[in-house]
C-alpha cells in the first residue's frame, strides 16, 4: 500500500468543500475525485487550479485503482448504499455523522466494514479538537474526580433541514462528545427528550435530551435551531474538579475550577457534609494553554493513519452506533411524552 | 390611613437586610423593627445609626400600632404561621418568594389575605427590574409575535440549602417571570422535570424543567447550584422577534432581534414555506436602553402602593399560586420519570 | 479615645450617600451628621429611619465633640478650606479623590495634617478593591517580575462635570493604582498626555497619559467621558507573568497568564534572545479566587484603624499628592502639544 | 484580455498561503505560479493537488506570459524591487501591507505603475471586511454625524518581527481603516507616538498613536504584541452617533449607539450646551446584521476588477502611500519624544 492515500470525496453540499480543502492540504493524501450528482456543483468544489477530477457517477470514481479511499458527505439517508458501495470495491470508508439515519442501517455498515476488513470511521469532527483531546485526557487522569453532571448547549440559528431534525443535525455532536469522553463504566443507562415545532415546520427544532448515567451523574443538552444567540458551551462537572469549555471563546475555551470543598471525602460524616455544602464556593481557576489546529486536518491525520495501519480508528463505526443509539431512544421517548427510555448496552 | 407605612421586616437572615436596606431608602416608608428569633442578628441589621428597634419577638412587633404591614424573609416553612400572625393583628404582608412550601398552605394565605381585605404581595423581585417590566410590555403589545419558546438558565454556585432543593430555590425566578410576562392564553398546560443530586446532599442541586404551552410552544429552564459559570438569561422566541435577555451583561441586558423570513404569513403555502425556512437567518438586532433602577426599590413602590391604595399589587398572592403549583407538579414528574404532568387552569 | 469613631460625611452629592451608607454599616463608626450646603439634599440623605443629624453648617458640624473624624466628599475645590477648619477642629480627614485640585493645595493640607498630627487619608477607592490588593501584593512577592508596561483603559459615558475634566476626573483612579502597585524604585519619571475636547464642551473629555518608567517600562491611561462601551480593565505586563485586571467581568476579574518564553534568562545570548522572541506565545492562565467586599467599607476599616491606632493609613495624603504631581504634569504636557514634562521625586 | 487572471503568488510565508488559497477558489482567477526564494517552500504551499507551478526564480515567473499579475506577500524591504521588477515584465501588482518601508521607495512604485499604466493594488485587507465597508458607508451618509473621535485597540501576542517592529506591523491596519473611512475633508493633520521596547527586544513591541485630526476631533491607536488579552476593537464616535466594532464579537461585530442628546443643535446656548451636558446618556443601540464573507475574498475581487476595467482600485497604491506617511512621522515623534509631527497633505 502506498504511504499517500488517494482520496475521493462524496458529496459537494455543504460539508464537502471543507472535507476537499483538508484532503488537499494533507501530506499524506492525494485529492483524485469529487464526486456529486450534480455535476458543476462537483466542478466549482475542485475549482479552476486543482489536479482533482469531478464526476456524477460513483461508480467511475470506485473503479478507480488510485482510490483507497473515499470520504463521504452525501445525506444521511444514502450513506448506507454509499458505504456499502464502497466497501464492495474494497474502499475504506469516512462518512460524516450521523453514522446512518437507524441503528439498523448504521449496524449494517458496520459489519460490512468488518466482515471486508477495511476502515469505517465516523466524522466525529469535534473529538479532534484540542479541547475535547485535552478534556477526554484530564478525565482519564482522574484530574476532575467523578463526573457528576455534563450539561452542554449547543443553540444558534440554524438551516432547518429537510433531512434531520435539530435532534439528527445537533445532538450527534454532544452525545459523540460524551461517549468520547466518558470512561467506559459510565456508559449512558437511558435518555428522555423533549422537543418542540413551534413554527409547524414539519420537524423539531428545539430539543432537550435528559442523559442518565450512572452513579446519580446526569447529562443534558439543550440543542435549538431557533435562536439568535449563539452558544457552543459544555460544563463537565467533577467531584474534585469542574471544567467549562466555551468553544466560542477563542482565547479560553477550557476553564477548570478548583471546587472549595471536597465532598466526596469519605471521612465526613453525613451532618457535617451537609454543613461543608453551605461554604461550598469556587477556587482559582486555570485556563491551559491549548495549540491552534483545524480539527479537520486531525480527522484526516487519524483516518490516514488507521488505513495505512489497517487499524480501527478512534471513532470508529461502533462509536458512531452507540451514538445512533442514543438519538433513536431519544426519538422515541420524545414521541412518548419524555419517560426515560433504557439503553442496552450496545458496542 | 397615613401616607408613610410603618414596616417591619421579619427575618434578619440572607434576603433581610436588602429589604431593611430598601424600606428604610424609600420615601414612603418608615423601618420600625427588624425582628428574628436570633436578636444579635437582628440587632446588627439595624446597625447603629438607626432609629428602627430590634427584636426576637413576633408579637411584641404585630402588637405595635406603628406597624401598617410586615415584610417576611423567614425560611418558607414558616411563611404560612408568621403571615396568619400578622393577617390578625390587621398587617399588610409582602412575602418572600416562594409564597409556602406547597400549594396547600399557600391558599391558606391567599384566602385569610382575601378574607381580611389585607394586601398580600409575593416578593416576585425580577418582575420588578427595569428589563423584565420591558418584556412584558414588548409581549403585551405584539412586537414580540407570538410567544414560541423561552428558555431560561439560571446556574452558578449556589448555598446548599436546608430547606429548599434547586428546583424550590431557583426556579420560582423563571416561573414567576413567566406568569408575568405570558399572556392569559398562553398559560402552561403541564409540566415535566428532571433533577439530579450527584453530591449525595440529600437534595436536588440540578434541576431541568420543561413547560408545555399552548400552541406548540415550550419553556425550559436549566436551574443549576453546581456551576463555576455563572449564567442568567433567557430567550424568549417570538414569531416575529427573539428577544434575549442576559441579567449579567449590564450595558446590553435586552437585545431584540428581527428574524429574517416571516414563517406566519399565511399567504406562504406549504412548500414554499419549506424553502422558506432554508434561507432562515438573523437580521438587524436593537438593544433598547434601560432605566438603572434597583428592582427591589420598584418592589417597596408597588407594596406601598397597593397598601395605601387598597388593591391588588402586580405579584399577588394569586401570581404566587400559580407559580406553586408549577413547582408541585414538576416536584411530582421528577419522582415519576420525568412525564408531563398536567396544570389545572388555577387563579 | 472611644473604640467607636464618630463621624461627620460633609457632601451630600454623587458619592456622599455611599459614604453615609458604608459609615453607617461599620461596626467600628457612629454617623453623627450629613452635612451640606442644601440642607433638604442632607436630610434626604439621612433618611426616615437614621438616628444621624443633618446640617447645613459646617462650624456646627465641628464643634460637635462627638464627631472624631470628617469625610469630604465636596467638590474639589473646596476640599482645602473644609480640611483645613477640620484640621483646626482636631478632627481627623478621609477626603475622596484627587485630594485638591492642585500640588499647592495638596501640600498644604498634608502640611497642615502633619503639624496637628491627624489622619489625613485620600480615599482612593480602588486600592481597597480585593482586585487591586492582590495585585500589590504578587507585584511586591515578585510573582509578575519586572513591570515591563501596564495599559490601563477607563472609558463610558460619563456625567461631564463642571468642575474638572476628564483627566482630573477619572485618571486619579489609575494614578492611585499605580503609585500603590509599582515598587518604590518604578516611581514614574514623566508623563505626556494628549487631551480632546471635540463636543467643545470646554473642558476635555477623552485623554490619553503616557507615563514614563523606570528601565524602560511605560505605563499608558485611557481616560473618556463619551464611550458608550464601557470598558475598565488594566494589564499589568511583567517580566515573568502578565496580568490583567478586567473590573467588569465579576467572576473573573483577575488573570494571570503564565509567559511561554522568559527573556530576562541571562543565560541567552542576543541571537538566542532574538530567535526566542518568534516563539513567543502565551502560556497557561490562573484566575486567583477573589472574595466579595466592597472596597468602600475597606476604607472605612483602613480609616477607623488608623484613627484608633494614630498611624498613616496606606493611602495618606503624601500618596495623593504624588498623584496630583502626575496629573499637574499631565495637563501641562496636554497644553504644550503632548511632550514628555518630568516628573520630580515627590514625597 | 481574457476574464480570468493569470496570477502568481510571490512569498510563500506567513500570509502566501492566504493568498493562494483565495486565488485558487476565486472564479475570475486562474494561479499559475508560486514563487519563493524557499523552493520547498513554495512547492508545501501549492501542495499534492494543485495545477500550480512552484518556483524559486522570479524572472521564470514574470517571463510566462500567462501570468496577468502578481500578489507580493515578501517581507516589506523586498516590496520596491520585486514591483518593479513585475511593472517591467508589465504584470499588475497586488501588494501587502506596509505598501513599502518608506514613503520613498513607495511613492517610486506608485510612479512606476502609473507611468506603465498598470495597477497597483495595496492588500488593506480590513477594508475589504463587511464591517469596515459598512462603517464607510454610514459615515458618508452622515448617519454618525460629524466625526469626533476614533479609538483603535489592536493587541495580543505577536510575533517579533525582523524586519519592522508594532508600529509599522499592526498601525497600517488602523491608519488604513482610517485613511478609507474618513471623508477628505477630515484627512490627518498631525501624528504623535510613543513607543516602548520593554523587553529589549531592539525594536518597539508597544505603541500608541495619537492622530490630529480637523474640526477638535482625535484618532487614537494603541498597538501591541505583548498582551495575553487579545482585543480588536474601534470607537467611531459621531455628533449624531457612536459606533463600537468588535471584530472579536463573531455575532455583533457593530453596534451603533443612539445619543441621548444632540449637543450640535445651533439652536442651544453656550450654558444650555454645558446644562445638557450633564444629561449627556446613552440611547438605543442598533446592531446591524452583516454578511459573512471573507474579507480576502473581496481584495481579489476587486483586484480582478481593477484590472479587468483597467481602473484604480479602492486602495490603491496612493493610499498606500498616506498611509506610509502616517507611519514615518509617527516613527520621527516617537523618536522625538511624542511631539506632534505635521503631516502634508499627500496624494
């Protein structure tokens, strides 16, 4: 296998040019195709001064020798006959998230991916950002204790889609993030939803998701389309430490607090816990210092890396399912009135 | 009836000194005791520089003829025997929020006030700030549209109290400026709750409520003890503007943005309205300016108004119902689940 | 000499209440009079509920022998004559800033101070802010290391005055910060100053300070009346960390950022030096805890003590008269075109 | 001439890439080469995907007669014999800021290009940017009134530069904006700075500028490359309004603020002028929505504009050269002591 993975991307919409601008600007790959339906919109993403080919036909771009791989940023709804498509010409495969638009396509693709030996990974773009690497690091390290609360807002004036929901479009963000992050035994035991169509658009674009995880922790997003005021903003809330990553505050996206009393020491006895919580109040906080990077350019350094090594990639399609099975109890206990909908465990 | 009312403030503990410090600013009012179980307390909020008396005995002060209405800041469970008390000896009562600890006592209140023709005022503060009586108003007069959302957050570290979980500490705030701002017809139709207490203190530090309105619509509140970020705003999504208000941004605390593209023409049909949605982005936005004024100073104004004039204040005891039998049912669907539970029309 | 010091607030205007209202809060002072030359805007001061007496009479003020002690919140130019009868009463003097509207003034009160041997403290407010403490303090604990420059910005709109523009105005709070932050041996050296009147007002209403340090450090002060933002923060730039103070962002108003690269190494030589300054980039930062008090009522505890113990407050009249030199300086510079006027070591 | 541009990139070092990626997504536009003395440089620029030609040799470049112009993005010392070494081989020029390291060598390239009749185009990058372009406009429908004062904050960590130090790095910035905001009439009359090299860094790493302006009114620039805080922002203070850009604020980049007071009626006295005065307080605001757009994108448009019509640019080589002329007195006051320096009324 060569060391340069020649690359073609599917699908010019919106996600696209971005995904052609950090294939191009890789060292360890080679842009060959672009690939759309609609054939000048593939032509005007290549532009006037690439070496890149366009094309409205999959199929001519997965005959293709010089493609190992493809990228995929077609609507949900076709990524399981893309991918599928793809692995049958034994291409390793990106495809943005949502994985599929159902655990059970998402769970097809998985296993075609595993039965044909070849890489699935999900476009989980913000785990690659220094700030969730950092977070998901300090976590590890037992640096903020026990997680205790995750509430995250995600809210700002968005497309409405014709394809997804606000629930589909935003959530897959904070639930990749949370299944990123978490360690393993805090796994996500049920979800409950709310969500709202107040302006009769034929779908939500307002959602609440209610997270339970275990040992009393609790998660929370609040994802909206609606609004004018735009917030990217998650609270990890520790027993010993408690971080806040602002993603809009570029010069101090982590702030971790020092929290003024540790109530999870096991030698206070209960009156005097309840005492401790009165004077519970803030300590210093540090803001570390985190390196300027596209988190794109680092999706595509750990795609590379996994094809090249044959090997499963951070986010890999199983990710991408646990998230997807989130989304669809979240659905259902929406459509339910809000009830708690289990999670067996998946992955 | 004489045109300064003679006040006592009963309950010298947190909230105690900023009504001591308001009655005895306002010039329509005369502080006559500070009265608390605890008389050292008591003593050092008078201070030394006033002609106010101190005292730990609630009939001594009920008993003094000087004394046209109390003011009460004691803890909630003993909102309902202090203001009986004080309804007897034919004093006016403004009371602290929330007006009791369940829907039970607090119509107790509301019909020895009705009863005796006495003025009985819920301390509903925000109401009372320059911003919110602005929304009201906005709303009132249509500029808003209708009403499709509010959410409102309202987290920061806060005391873990005795008596109170987040949900009774904070959330009478968003409930009480909800029930001031909505109109009639858009009162909530139920209510759904998830709280959490990853601490182990016994008691609900994080709460999440989502409210039902009429025609599509939601509230939400995120009402938080556990966060080293402070926030205070809320959204209140309108057909035809969005208006955000944020408590903590002094020099622009109302910012009013135009939308785009006006989904409730009903000359747009179905599909187009669709596409519409597509092209769905913010337009110019106004900050109007706002009056500095103290909200608990507007708070004394309206309770000597109302005592002096013999009628209902803005944030009666009704409004005080209401908002109680929110917080009951949302209590009720945090034990059950998280289910909507429905609100009877009340007042 | 009682432990309670009994105090006169003469000026019932702008700042006045503020001082009646941290006097009368103060365990350790008893407000016997408000006193100004508008009897009614006395009275009004004192209040309902206030056992203080109001006055329009200075002499009846004095000769009060209960009062210990004066606060002079008039206008500038009556703070010598109301001193210096006060000085002649054998009261003690906290007078707000600047302490008079000129070196010569100044000098004679704190002449006049040190022949009776009274306090005379100038109340510079900030100095008494949580803020500013901690400041002096990593400053003189060498945690900033060298002062290389400070940039401090004060602009909004302000109430243009009759009595003194912009510089003389707002440029004493970061003069006072400064004199009580830098070490002795960075006592400024000479200022220029740039001054705008553009409404034609009269007076200026934006300057801007250049102050010369020692070792080539400079200090800069933004002054202006007409800025609808507001803005008040300081940096503190140091040879080891860099500090910024941003008095409008309440939960952080303090950051200490950590340098990546330390310069001052006398172990590198010029090109090293050279090369290091590409790579320079900010470190991590910490933003300290501060506790919740107003600087006014540290004031007031720094005045009380240095009364009951007859020592020089941290704030004495020589520290305002080193101020009033810069600011005499600076409107000379002003009106000779914006030179650089040397400053002599006062003091 | 053909309507798309054959264009070569010289420089591929800080802003190259910059360039060449928005030459290459320009429809108008077609890159042929870029060029650096750094072969490998140049060859990482244009990248595994590209049409584009690398080059170490400027006359290869220049000699190819599909090159219409070059973009010169080499340090500032290189500008004069690189343009004109493109004028001779009649290619237009697009030039980085400072147009040149004097006003000499500039005004040898804006005679070269006029002589030749080609464009010469200097990259005032920011007023291509939707704020400044919308700034302008309202300025000169008088919506601000007449202009009062500017004040411009530009700090943050930079890079310590070789070849100029923070004036002549970050002031073409402000004094660009300045030069294509103003109208004529309001051009600069005088420049004042002070600079400071705390460090030792060998050349200036603060300045701040002082800029005379006709009619009282003032211009104001602070410039650093040592402060952790990064601000961007500029007051352009009207009679009639006040307008703050903060190009940090993503989603309020402008606010325009409403005057509570118009003290330019001629019809108010001279007392009644300082009797409003004291009213003077802030109004409305207006944030007026902006489309997003990269501001590079604009420069190539209209250079490709510019030269397709064969017409001047908007900021063409002359007011590069008033720009130049600020700075060069600017560097002769700081070295002066911070006198004012006349500026002759170029262009």
């Amino acid at each position: 296998m060569p060391d340069v993975v020649g690359m073609a991307v599917i699908g010019a919409g919106y996600w696209g040019p971005n995904l052609v601008r950090n294939v191009q600007a890789h060292p360890g790959m080679h842009l060959r195709w672009v690939c759309d339906r609609d054939l000048p919109k593939a032509q005007a993403v290549v532009g006037n001064s690439s070496t890149a080919l366009a094309s409205a036909n999959l199929a001519e771009v997965l005959a293709d020798p010089a493609v190992t791989a493809v990228a995929i940023a077609t609507p949900p709804s076709t990524h399981l006959p893309v991918a599928l498509a793809a692995f049958a010409a034994r291409k390793h495969v990106l495809v943005e998230k949502p994985l599929a638009p159902s655990v059970r396509d998402g769970r097809r693709m998985v296993d075609a991916a595993e039965r044909a030996g070849l890489v699935l990974m999900c476009d989980h773009t913000y785990c690659y950002t220094p700030a969730v690497t950092l977070i998901r690091n300090l976590v590890a390290d037992g640096e903020l204790g026990d997680i205790q609360y995750v509430d995250s807002v995600r809210i700002g004036l968005g497309l409405v889609q014709r394809d997804v929901d606000v629930l589909w479009d935003l959530a897959p963000h904070d639930l990749s993030i949370l299944d990123f992050v978490l360690p393993a035994h805090m796994a996500p035991t049920a979800v409950a939803a709310h969500t709202a169509d107040p302006l009769g658009a034929g779908r939500a674009c307002i959602a609440y998701l209610t997270v339970a995880l275990p040992e009393r922790a609790i998660a929370h997003a609040h994802v909206n389309w609606l609004s004018p005021m735009k917030l990217r903003h998650t609270i990890f809330g520790g027993s010993k430490r408690i971080l806040v990553w602002d993603d809009l505050h570029p010069t101090q996206r982590i702030s971790v607090f020092d929290r003024g009393v540790d109530l999870a020491d096991p030698g206070i006895g209960l009156e005097a816990r309840r005492e401790a919580l009165v004077s519970y109040r803030t300590g210093d906080m540090v803001a570390p210092a985190l390196p300027e990077r596209e988190a794109l350019a680092a999706v595509m350094d750990e795609f590379a890396s996994a094809v090249l090594e044959s090997r499963r990639p951070a986010t890999d399609g199983r990710a991408g399912l646990r998230v997807l099975a989130i989304l669809e109890a979240a659905a259902r206990s929406a459509a339910d009135g809000g009830m708690f909908v289990p999670l067996r465990s998946s992955s």
